[in-house]
C-alpha cells in the first residue's frame, strides 16, 4: 500500500509538484525521472516496477527517435547498439573462421605424417 491510497487526489498531486518544483528540481535538471507508484501489484518491490518503467521507457524511446525525430534506425541509440553487437559478432565469426582453417591445416599435416608412417 502506498500513500496514495490514504489522500485525496489532488492533494497528492499538489504534493508532487512541490517534490518536483522545490526539492527535486537540480536532480529532474540534470535527467532524473519521477514516477507515481500507486498501487504496487503484489510482491513487487519499488525496484522492481522501476525497472519494469525503465524497460517501458526504453521501448518508448527507439519509437520517438523513429517516428518523431524521423532518425533512421542505424542512427538511433539502439540500432548503434545493435550495429556494435553484431560487428563483434562478424570478428568473432572471422577469429574463429582461421582459428578452424589453421585446425585444419594442422590436420591435414597430421595425416600426412600418419600415412607416411602407414608407408613405412
């Protein structure tokens, strides 16, 4: 339960404002956010629905960078994100394309020293 159970609507939101205006504003300034918790659903902490906010919140974001600021995705915050993934996953496909290549050509080596063995 929170308090938001225990007073008047407009109270609590009067009360939100004075947090955000007089006490909380450097903080907002500098990019925190502030969330209303009303009614937390059963067995989740305040972290917990924080992060839930948060994942939300990011989802949001990449639409806004699409849709309103019109970025292509490559230049979106997540796309770069993605572009980077995936270019260490192509070096760590290209590390492991010599690795086996340099495995095989130890093979090969490997077997002509067992067929010259099976020769003599």
């Amino acid at each position: 339960m929170t308090k938001w159970s225990l007073i008047r609507t407009e109270v609590g939101i009067a009360r939100e404002k004075q947090l955000a205006h007089d006490y909380w504003k450097d903080i907002i300034k500098q990019g925190s956010k502030m969330f209303r918790l009303d009614q937390p659903p059963e067995g989740k902490t305040a972290l917990q629905i924080f992060e839930d906010h948060k994942l939300v919140a990011e989802a949001l974001e990449i639409q806004t960078e699409l849709v309103k600021v019109e970025k292509l995705l490559a230049e979106t915050e997540a796309g770069r994100t993605l572009r980077y993934t995936l270019e260490e996953l192509l070096e760590n496909q290209k590390r492991m394309a010599k690795r086996l290549q340099h495995d095989d050509e130890g093979e090969d080596g490997l077997m002509k020293v067992q067929k010259q063995i099976k020769k003599d």
